[in-house]
C-alpha cells in the first residue's frame, strides 16, 4: 500500500532533485500515511521533512514550511494521543 502511495506521488508531483524537493517530498508521503491511518509512519516522514526543512532554513527560523512541518507533525501526534 505505501509503494503505491509512493509511486502516486512520484508520478503526480513534479520531483525535483534538490534537498527542498526532497522535503517536500517526505512531507506528501507523512501526508498520505496520515490519510490511511499509519500514524508511526507519518510522524517519522513528518519528523524528517521538519528536520530537512530546519536544516535548508537555517536562516529564516519563521520560514512557512517549517511552520506547516510543525503543525502536521503536532496533528498526527494528536491524533495518537501523544498530546
């Protein structure tokens, strides 16, 4: 199930070889786990792209994306109880 979700991203969203895309990336399949319910799975894509965006932002602490990666990664944590 998750290679297929993987392989629909791929093949939906135009990849782009760089540390962002990469992110980004991490952060869709976080999203798609979530959506079927494998929320260990998505905290740690969730996890990675915050770590990824955090470390391509280093400059700009309040940058959007780090914002979003923040907010998804509280949401599955929610949803598992961990808050």
């Amino acid at each position: 199930m998750v290679l297929s979700l993987l392989l629909i991203t791929a093949t939906t969203y135009s990849f782009e070889p760089s540390r962002a895309g990469i992110a980004a990336l991490g952060h869709k399949l976080g999203c798609m786990l979530e959506k079927v319910g494998d929320f260990d799975g998505a905290e740690s894509q969730y996890r990675k792209s915050l770590s990824r965006q955090r470390h391509i932002q280093a400059e700009d602490a309040d940058h959007p994306s780090i914002a979003v990666s923040l907010h998804q990664l509280g949401s599955v944590l929610q949803k598992k109880g961990g808050f």
